[in-house]
C-alpha cells in the first residue's frame, strides 16, 4: 500500500512562500536574545515577528520595540502579545519597505531565509543602524563570517565599518515547520570608528572591487593591474601573503594591511 500524501494546508503554503521557520525552543529563542544583546534604553526594530516568540524577551530588555511581520496570517497572534506589552509596536508591513529609524537602533529577527540577502543590505545601508542580529541558514552565517577559511567579497568591503560574527548556532530541530538545514546567529555590528579614515573609504572600495574581479585567480593578479609590480611585491611580502594566495584566503585584517601599504603617500 502506498504511503498517505498529507496535503498542504494554505498556512502550509503561506509559509513555504515566506521562508517561514517559527522558533519553538525556548533555549534557542534565549541564544537569540543573548546574541541580539539589546539596549535597556534603545530602539529595537525585530524582523518576521512571527507570533511573537522573539518579541516578548526582546520587550523585556529593550526600551522600545517596531515588531514587522508581513504575514497576515498571524496579525492576530502578533496584536496580542503586542497588546500586552506597552513599548511594542506592531508593524504589518514589509520590513524591507520600511524607512530607517533617525536615531540610533539595532535590528533582531528570525528573518525569511529567501530574503537574507536583501535584509543584510538593507541594515548595512541604514546610517543609524548599530547592530543587526539575524538568524540565517548556518551555510550562509558561516560564509560571511569566514568560519571555513574563506571570505567573501561583501565581508571584506564592509569590514572597515562593521564587524561580522557567528554567535551561534541553532539546530533545524529548534524550528517549526522544521528546516532542511540549521541555523546560525549572524551578527553584524558598526564599528564605533572605521578602521579607515572615511575620506579613504571609496578608494579602499574600490580596491576590494579590483582584488575580487577574478584576473589571474589570485589577489596579486589583480591587483596587478593597476599598482606597479615591485610596490604590489613588497606590500605582499610585508603582508606575509604569498603572490599565488587566491582571493577569498585572504583576511581582512591583511586587506588593511595592504590598502594602507599600497595607498601611502
């Protein structure tokens, strides 16, 4: 006898559409929280509410908190706990439309895996942001944090104005629906001051552009074409990088390191 198909319920759907994994463990939803590390006095801007798993523990530390959540399916649930905490606000809205706070927040959430991407750009472009702490797929955290020895072209861009972290790890089974894969506690912060005077910053930008254009298959190749041979060569060895080292083995602390080598006056 075949095995039974169970058929997808439209909230099965919904959530398949949005990327939606429901936190259900209590210790997952604290390491979370933990991570996030919100300011007892600050704003807090939380991404995918859901039910509000993330947003009663995150009231509780924070000052104020905008808690978006787009899915109109559990509106009511959200309206609820939003209800019984008086310094949440409950936005049903595309966080991704919304317009960056002018005063100084972080954002927290258990984000739409699909729109990881586009969550991360959206925080590093928002000029008031202090910190994000999101949970994305482990895969994904683990790239751009260089936890497989590699590095990827949007950490090292960044790096001068913000640092990235893996916090932490979350399994699948921490989840509802449960995930194919586990998690991980992404969390980017802004630096108090750029490792870069800002008046340097686009040149140090463009620099990360050329090193990752892919001339050669290593970062001496490109960098080759635009800075003279014996300068690139001594700005290597004082870098201790070997001429062959391919792009993403590079940290960006030796990205730095270069840029202020091969840029001095």
């Amino acid at each position: 006898m075949a095995p039974r198909r169970t058929r997808a319920t439209e909230r099965d759907r919904s959530r398949r559409v949005l990327s939606q994994n429901f936190l259900a463990d209590p210790a997952a939803v604290a390491r979370v929280v933990r991570a996030a590390r919100p300011d007892p006095d600050g704003l807090v801007l939380e991404v995918g509410a859901g039910r509000g798993q993330l947003t009663r523990p995150l009231a509780a530390r924070c000052g104020r908190l905008v808690a978006y959540e787009v899915d109109p399916s559990v509106a009511d649930e959200l309206a609820a706990v939003r209800a019984a905490l008086p310094n949440v606000r409950h936005r049903q809205a595309d966080f991704l439309t919304a317009e960056p706070p002018d005063e100084p927040f972080a954002v927290v959430g258990n984000i739409p895996w699909s729109l990881t991407s586009a969550v991360v750009r959206w925080c590093l472009a928002a000029p008031r942001l202090r910190a994000a702490t999101l949970l994305t797929q482990l895969e994904y955290a683990r790239r751009r944090t260089g936890d497989y020895g590699r590095w990827s072209r949007l950490t090292v861009a960044t790096w001068p104005e913000f640092s990235w972290r893996l916090a932490g790890r979350v399994p699948r089974t921490a989840s509802r629906p449960v995930p194919r894969v586990d998690a991980g506690i992404l969390r980017i912060e802004r630096r108090p001051e750029p490792l870069v005077p800002r008046a340097a910053l686009p040149a140090y930008h463009r620099m990360v552009e050329l090193g990752f254009g892919g001339a050669g298959g290593s970062l001496a190749a490109s960098l080759r074409r635009r800075h003279p041979p014996a300068r690139l060569a001594a700005a290597l060895r004082a870098t201790r990088l070997d001429p062959d080292t391919p792009v993403g083995y590079v940290w960006p602390e030796q990205w730095l390191v270069l840029f202020r080598l091969l840029h001095a006056r």
